[in-house]
C-alpha cells in the first residue's frame, strides 16, 4: 500500500465520519468496503492531522469509536 491510497482511503473514511456520528471499525470497514487494514491506515493518516478524535464507549467494551473533531 503506498501514501497516495493510504490518502485516498483517510478521504473516503473522513466522509463517513462527516455525518457527526460515532462510528466503531466495523462499522467503517462495511460501510467503506475497505479492509480493516486499510481503515486503521486512513484513521492514522487522519488522527496525525488532527482530524479525528476516540472516544471509548461507557458501557466498558474495548472497541473504540470515532468521531469527527473540526476545528473552526
């Protein structure tokens, strides 16, 4: 996988989480088509520029969720 896919794949990620909800890597891989791989890559690429934020649900399960930070 080179930096242009990894880029490709951070943008079509990022335009799932444009809807203000919490989504688990699951969900992201189903919803996106793409493997978890390439969904770990994209939300690596996003969280080193600041664009995304992990929230661990309450209810103590491991998995974590992303949300969309946007700074104005």
């Amino acid at each position: 996988m080179d930096k242009k896919k990894i880029g490709i794949n951070a943008g079509i990620i990022w335009n799932l989480l444009n809807d203000y909800q919490k989504w688990s890597i699951t969900k992201l891989c189903k919803a996106s088509g793409l493997s978890e791989k390439e969904v770990y890559t994209a939300i690596g690429w996003l969280a080193r520029e600041n664009k995304i934020e992990f929230d661990q649900p309450t209810d103590g399960s491991e998995q974590f969720y992303l949300v969309v930070e946007y700074y104005f």
